[in-house]
C-alpha cells in the first residue's frame, strides 16, 4: 500500500521539486483527488493479492493430488525421499574449479 507521504512524494519527484507548494497541499480537490488515488491503489493491490493466493491454492492442490497420485507410498515417506534427494543430489549450478584456481 502506499501512504499518503510516499505518493506525495512520487509527486514532488515527477515535478523535479522537494516539496508541493503550500496552495496545492491546502486545495481541498487536490486531497479528495489524493484519497481517491490511494483508495484505487489499495482496490489494486488488493487485487492482485487475491489472485496470488488463489494461484498458490490451486498450484498447492495440484502438488498435492500430482503426488498422492505417483505413488503407493505414504506420503511422509516420498516427503522424505524427496527431500534427502534435494540434499544429497549433484549441484550442477556450482562452478567447477580449474586446477590452476586449487
């Protein structure tokens, strides 16, 4: 969410100035206008919040039914599996050294 001082200041920046001058801060229409700019970015963010947790819902439940699926095991033991494999399996994203840099 953005406040009331960060949009204020996003709009001194894009006026090249430190500060509004003192007639725009005490224009009443330039405050309603303000607080309607802040309420569409809350609307936004909110927004896209919900369609962040819904995709992660729905990819959480597909992990879940994909997995009880592709196997006959528990699913504490292929948890397990899986995680002993993520740590003890090669590391290709590691550079390999030279025998000049040993």
């Amino acid at each position: 969410m953005y406040s009331k001082a960060s949009l204020h200041r996003g709009f001194t920046k894009r006026l090249g100035e430190n500060e509004l001058p003192q007639r725009v801060k005490d224009d009443d229409t330039f405050k309603l206008l303000l607080r309607q700019v802040e309420k569409q970015v809350q609307k936004i963010e909110q927004k896209y919040e919900m369609q962040a947790d819904k995709m992660m819902r729905a990819a959480a439940k597909d992990v879940h039914r994909l997995r009880g699926q592709s196997s006959k095991e528990p699913l504490e033991v292929q948890s397990f599996r899986e995680k002993m494999a993520f740590f003890t399996g090669p590391r290709t994203n590691l550079p390999t050294l030279t025998a000049d840099d040993v």
